[in-house]
C-alpha cells in the first residue's frame, strides 16, 4: 500500500502536491483529488495509485486543450500538436481529442469553414493558398473542398482583380511587358486559380503608355551602356541589348534606345 503522507496548494491555482511515503510526489488537479477522494493518511493500492497517475494526465491535458481552444478555434492537429509540446501522453491525448470531438470542441469542418470566411476578408491570398493553409493544419482534402464553397467564385475574382490592381502600382516603373508577367507572377505565387486570373488581366485598367515606356527605356539603357562602357562595341550592344530584353522592353525599341544613346555619347 502507498500512504498520502501531505497535500499541498501548488503554486499555480486548482493544481496540488500530493507526497507519498515510498519517496514519490505528484502534482494533481483539482478535479482529480475531489474525483478519488484524495486526503492524508489515505492508503492506495498499487493499481489505484497507477489510475490516479493516468486519470490526472488526462484531466491535466483536457483542462490545457479547453483553455487552448477557448483562445480561438483550432484544428484537431494543431491540438494535439500542442497537448504534445506540454508531454501530454499519447493515450491521454487521443482520449482528450475525442473527448472534444464528441463535446463538438473540436470539429475541423466548421474550423475550416470559419478560416475561410475570415481570411477571404482580411488576406490577399486565393484559394489554392488557403487550401495548403489548410492541409498544413491537419484538414482533411474533403473536407477543405467543402470549406472552400464560402469563399465564392464572384469573390475569388474580385479578390484577383483588387490583388492585381495593387501589384499594377507596384510595378509601374517596369516596362509594360514585365510589370504584367509580374502581376501574373504576383497572382500565381498567391494562390489564385487561372480563372481568377484570367479574370483579373480582363478587367485590370493597366493600359500602356507609350511615353513613358520610351522615357523609362532610355534610362535603363543609359546605365546599361555606361555600366558596359569597357567593352567593346559589339559586346556593349549586346549585353546592352540582352539586358534591356530581360526587362521586358521591346526589341525594336531597344535598337532605336541604344542608337539615341549612343549619338548623345558622341
């Protein structure tokens, strides 16, 4: 038999040490110590000392979980990822998590669902973004399917067009050829799909101006020439040329740029 030989408050609130007299301490929940009666001088059985070990790690564990979803709404994953990080055993933590699953707690639908709605509001991101957002968490692929029906198709274009619009003012001191690829580039690495896409270049008042495509053109050009300015000629049109090119400027543009420049340097 092992005798309670003192109960302690523990330092945080709800939370008590028991010592034993073979040399051992446990730290024991409230719900624990009123659930087994735990009082000095009480005699435990093996068996009844081993159940109370297992019973307060899950009592311990539930009462983390409720304060750690109370915060905001979390995934089953994420849940148990945390009950890990706070050596929650694992017997413990499968009991705990279908413990809140059955208690409607935890429920990984409904959190999908709220994550899109939110992050359709207050995110630059489409859907295939929030899909992975998802899957990082621990959603399963169905059940993101039908989390993604919140965000609707009409939002999602929408959401490309506002997206595009703000990487068009970003990049309008790129050439026109390359302040689109990178409006593209900007749109894909977020996550839109190529409809949203589509949609966004149909209707993104970003037209070309011609003026300032040249005015932008010659200046490049006048740093690139200066910058090759040891090479010679052929080599300096080249690169000259090859840079501009990757600029997204147009050939017969560039020639004309280099040939102005060139007869200023004269």
């Amino acid at each position: 038999m092992i005798k309670i030989i003192s109960i302690a408050q523990g330092k945080k609130q709800g939370v008590f040490k028991i010592e034993f007299d073979n040399g051992e301490a446990l730290f024991v929940v409230e719900d624990v110590l009123v659930k087994y009666r735990l009082t000095k001088e009480r005699e435990l059985t093996e068996e009844e000392f081993l159940e109370i070990q297992q019973e307060n790690q899950l009592q311990k564990g539930l009462n983390l979980a409720l304060r750690y979803i109370d915060f905001q709404m979390r995934s089953i994953l994420e849940t148990d990822q945390y009950l890990r990080e706070k050596e929650i055993d694992e017997p413990s933590r499968i009991a705990i998590l279908e413990r809140l699953q059955e208690m409607k707690w935890l429920d990984d639908l409904n959190y999908a669902k709220s994550f899109v709605r939110t992050k359709k509001r207050v995110s630059d991101k489409g859907v295939y973004h929030l899909s992975y957002q998802l899957k990082q968490k621990g959603v399963k692929s169905e059940l993101i399917e039908e989390a993604l029906l919140e965000f609707s198709e009409e939002e999602q274009h929408e959401l490309a067009l506002k997206v595009a619009g703000s990487l068009a003012k970003q990049y309008r001191k790129r050439s026109y050829r390359e302040a689109l690829q990178k409006i593209r580039l900007g749109l894909n690495n977020k996550g839109f799909t190529s409809q949203d896409i589509q949609f966004a270049f149909e209707h993104l008042e970003f037209e070309k101006d011609e003026e300032a495509e040249w005015t932008l053109l010659l200046r490049e050009c006048e740093k690139l020439w200066h910058k090759f300015r040891n090479f010679d000629r052929y080599k300096r049109v080249m690169k000259t040329k090859e840079k501009l090119y990757q600029k997204g400027f147009e050939s017969d543009l560039i020639t004309h740029a280099i040939e102005e420049v060139e007869s200023d340097e004269e």
